[in-house]
C-alpha cells in the first residue's frame, strides 16, 4: 500500500469517537449505533429534530445486521434516549434523539462516582499538605453545587414532561369522547404506551385511520368495540381498496418497465447488428457529444448496464442516420 493511501487510512476523519461514559453505560454496539444516529441527525434532522435512516444506510454504516439494529433501537427507545415514529406509505422510521436523556445518563454516572469519592477514608488524604486538602474539598464543594443545580434542572425536566404527557392524554381522551369511544382505564393504558414513543400528531391520525376504515365497513356493527379491540391487542384494520389501488399502481409501473426493457432491447439488437466499427463510432460520438466519456469505465465491469444506460443516446443516433 503507498504512503500516502495508507496516512489516509489512518486520519481521524476515518474513525468514529465513541464517549467511554457511554459504552460503559449502554455496551460498545449501542454506543455506536447512537453515535451514527447522532452523526445523521446533524444533518438531516428537521427543526422538530425527527430525520430517518434506512435499515440499509446504518448495516452500510455499522455492519449491524437488521435483527441486531432492532433490538439496539428497542433498546434505546426503553431508556428513552430515542424516539420512533413510522411514517409515510411506503414507511419509513422517523427518529428522534433525547439529548437531555443522554445528559441524564453521563451525569447520573458522573454523580455516582463524585459519592464514591466523597465516601473514601479521610486516612488516605493525611500525607497531602494543608493547602492541596483546601484544594480538594473547594472543588468537591464546586461540584456538588454543580450537581445540585443539574439536580433541580433535572427534576424540572420531568415536572414538565409530565405536565406535557397529562396535556396530550387529555386531547386524546377529547378525541375518543367527540367520537364516542368510551374511554376506560384500560384504554389510558395503552394510549399513555403510545405516546411514550410517538408523538401526539401520528397518534391522533392513526386512531382518525383506522376510525374512517372500520366506518366504511358494512360488517362491522360497532365501530366503538372494534377500535378498542384492535387497541389493546396492538392490531389495526387494512383498507383493502387502499391497497387494491397501491398493487394496482404497482403492477402498471412494472407493466411500464416491462415496455421499456423490450424497447431499449430492440434498439440494442439493431445497433449490434452493425459493424463493429460502425458501433464503436456511434459509442464515441455519444460519450464526446454528452460528456459522458467516464461511461467507457463502466463498459469493461458490465457491458450491460453500460448499453442500457446509453440506449437512449444509441436511439437517437441510429434515428439520425434512419437505421431505424
């Protein structure tokens, strides 16, 4: 390997910092699972702080299979550091990282030790002089007024995350009560589940979802029974004319694909037909005339994917000269 390959193999640019409070506290894979999302909400997060990744982009990223970034994120998501919702059609998971969650974390471990420390035989310190003793205890004193303060900040933390979850409790039981949907202590139950990992938002449209389906269902004799069903074993109704549309709609795009792929063969087996310098000089005046010269690299990997991808441009060229 040259030098200056290698130097560049071993800049810090091509490493990841991972924080040892962290690790110790979560496990090496958790800590760099968050690290990646923490990377990727840097620069993808909205200004609610919400971005998603692909199971594809973090195994690119991590080299963690799906079954191990699951259980990580489950993870995660039960020490509330991270936040998911599923949105969209097709779904993506959506994130969201408690900073204040990943500070609570750091400190609590933090604060831990400073008692360790202030628990230590006072026999032990006897060798110090008086002057360095002083010392010590000023900067004990300083960081138990440090964590003090983190303490009352902390506890007003939760104050108003209960405050905030009371609110959003009380908006959904609105909404069960306009829509008749009696509202039990089993049904606060599983709302106050929801609403620990989802926003209010995506909990009030799921219920509005899956309250317009079962109403548009003629078998179903009480809408009100039905929802609570499905909300206490954690299932939900499919609008089956929803998804006869989406495979319909699917079925037309690889109709389409399907034309096109007989339409570029076409054109390929004319130009191959050809001499072979006739090719080759219709191949050089298309990479000349778009400034796609690169392509020819791609021509010695997969001689396929190169003429699917100019097939195009041969088209044009063949029309020009009427060979077809």
């Amino acid at each position: 390997m040259q030098e200056r390959t290698f130097k560049q193999l071993l800049m810090s640019s091509n490493y990841y910092t991972l924080n040892k409070q962290i690790v110790k506290t979560l496990g090496i894979e958790p800590a760099f699972l968050l690290t990646i999302l923490i990377e990727a909400s840097d620069g993808l997060a909205d200004d609610d702080g919400w971005f998603y990744q692909t199971i594809e982009t973090l195994e690119e990223l991590t080299g963690l299979s799906r079954h191990k970034q699951n259980k990580i994120i489950q993870d995660l998501i039960e020490t509330n550091i991270l936040i998911q919702e599923n949105r969209g059609t097709p779904c993506r998971r959506f994130f969201k990282i408690s900073f204040q969650e990943i500070e609570n974390l750091v400190f609590k471990k933090t604060e831990t030790s400073l008692l360790k420390i202030d628990k230590l035989d006072c026999k032990k310190f006897t060798n110090y002089s008086v002057k360095s003793s002083q010392t010590s205890l000023l900067k004990i004193s300083n960081n138990k007024e440090h964590n003090i303060n983190n303490i009352n900040k902390e506890s007003n933390h939760k104050e108003n995350k209960s405050y905030e979850l009371d609110e959003k409790l009380k908006t959904v039981k609105q909404w069960f009560i306009e829509n008749e949907i009696t509202f039990s202590k089993k049904h606060k139950v599983k709302v106050l589940e929801l609403l620990k990992n989802n926003s209010l938002d995506f909990v009030l449209n799921a219920f509005q979802e899956q309250l317009d389906i079962l109403k548009n269902k003629s078998d179903v004799k009480s809408v009100a029974a039905v929802f609570s069903n499905h909300l206490f074993k954690g299932t939900c109704e499919v609008n089956s004319q929803e998804l006869e549309k989406k495979e319909t709609e699917h079925q037309k795009i690889k109709e389409e694909e399907r034309k096109e792929c007989e339409k570029n063969d076409n054109i390929l087996n004319v130009f191959f037909e050809l001499p072979l310098n006739e090719q080759e000089k219709i191949e050089n005046i298309i990479l000349k005339k778009h400034n796609i010269s690169h392509f020819s690299q791609l021509k010695s990997k997969s001689e396929t994917m190169y003429y699917r991808l100019i097939s195009p441009f041969i088209l044009k060229e063949l029309q020009e000269k009427n060979l077809i």
